[in-house]
C-alpha cells in the first residue's frame, strides 16, 4: 500500500470517545531545541488540550484523554534517543498507536483532540516527501535507503564479493563479507572489478529496480562519485530523479538523508 493510501486509510479512522494526533518538532539543530524544548512543547500541548477536554464538563470525555495523553507522552519519551527532525504520533481512546514517524524533516508543532485522526500536515509531506529511494554508489558497495515523509523506513546494502563475483545482499548497512588478506591479493580483486565495473553494475541493476517496484518507490536518488553513478546510471529502468556528486556512503543514514534533502532544496 503507497503512502498516500496509507494516510486516506487513516484518514477514515473513527473514534467517538477521540483521538490524539501529536505533530512534535524535534529538530535540534534549531537554537531553540538545544535544550529540549520540544519537552516543554510537548507538555503545554497536552496540557492545553486536558484544558479543553476540562471545559467540556464530560468527565468521561476527560478521563479518556489523560488516559490517552499519559500513553503518548510515555511513548514520546521512549524514543527520545532516536528523535531527528519531526515526531508525528496519532494514538486512540484505546491507547493503541495508528501511527507513528520519526522524520528526517521539521514539523510545525500541532496538538489536536478529534474523534478522527488529523491527517493535514501528512497531505503536505507526502507531496513535498513522496516514496523514494536513494542509493548510494561507492564501487563495490551499494546501498538503498527506502524514504518516504521524510522517514528512513529501510536499509539495504549490497556487496559484491570479488571471489564468488555475485552480489551478496545484506539487511541495513552491514560491512561486507572480508576477502582474502594480503596487500597483492587484494589489489588484483581491486583491478578485476575495475575491468569488469560496468557488467558487474549491470548484472545488480535488474535487482535494484525489483526492489523500487516492490517497494512502491516514485524513482531514485543516485548518490556516489560521477563515475560510479554514470555506470550504474545507464543500467537501471527504474526513474532517476536526481544525481548528487557526493561520497556519503560512510555517514549515518539520517545524515545522508538531510544531505539529499537539502540538495532537493537547494
């Protein structure tokens, strides 16, 4: 399911007793965030709308909330460690989450107590942040990260292993298998993919773009030096969105992701 059925699904939720949707900014490269202020944004947001849910002179209605509230901000708080840019959390009366996301962009920070999911800002990420993928290309090594809302939703590297000369698929950014020590050894694998760089790239590209259809990807970001990329570049089907000329392979993946996004901005 794409994400833009994904959010009209949600969208068509209903909850009489209510539902919290919570949009947190969490960008701490922000001056304001440095000393977690989202932790007060968070707890004048729910302390507002317990305001509301007071004023409403339901004590059911009340006792609803707090019950829901104290099942978000627990949940918050528990991924406070892995926090990047954006938060979004939509929990109901149950307490059972209908979605979370953590966001490699920032957020206008939104508290909303409904009887349906508010699903506003998502409308304008999925347009401004559609599925996509970005792959990172540094010669034997590619990885695919899988975006959509700004959120990383998986990692996939692939190695090609020199002395059985196939690609070996790993689950996230695994290091590739070791091949045979000793300087000369290592030298002559080296020089032999060079030779054979573009049928090697060739025979991955037909796996890469199964992946782009399976995942229900609008195209690709092709990451890596120029070479690396022309060479991969003229093999694959799947749509190119864009190239970037830069080496990020190395970097955690929420930092190649602002890396993207920023070149799309730019």
């Amino acid at each position: 399911m794409s994400e833009v059925e994904n959010i009209k699904k949600l969208s068509n939720v209903q909850d009489e007793n209510g539902i919290l949707s919570i949009y947190l900014n969490t960008d701490f490269t922000e001056g304001s965030q440095q000393g977690g202020e989202w932790k007060i944004r968070l707890k004048n947001g729910l302390k507002k709308l317990k305001e509301y849910a007071e004023a409403s002179e339901s004590k059911e209605q009340l006792k609803t909330y707090k019950k829901t509230a104290e099942k978000a901000d627990q949940r918050i708080h528990d991924l406070q460690a892995d926090m990047q840019k954006g938060l979004v959390l939509i929990v109901d009366s149950k307490g059972s989450i209908l979605l979370e996301k953590i966001l490699q962009v920032p957020i206008e920070t939104d508290f909303q107590w409904e009887k349906h999911p508010v699903v506003d800002q998502l409308d304008f990420l999925q347009k401004d942040y559609p599925a996509a993928g970005i792959l990172l290309v540094q010669q034997r090594d590619v990885i695919l990260l899988d975006t959509a809302l700004g959120e990383i939703r998986d990692q996939r590297k692939f190695s090609w292993e020199l002395e059985s000369e196939d690609w070996k698929q790993y689950q996230g950014t695994a290091a590739r298998a070791k091949t045979a020590s000793g300087s000369t050894h290592v030298d002559e694998l080296q020089q032999r993919f060079e030779e054979n760089q573009q049928r090697w790239y060739k025979k991955l590209a037909p796996t890469l773009d199964k992946e782009v259809k399976k995942r229900g990807l609008e195209g690709v970001y092709l990451v890596g030096s120029k070479e690396y990329v022309r060479d991969l570049e003229q093999h694959l089907g799947a749509k190119i969105i864009d190239t970037i000329p830069k080496n990020l392979i190395s970097k955690p993946a929420h930092e190649i992701v602002n890396e993207v996004y920023g070149e799309i901005v730019r």
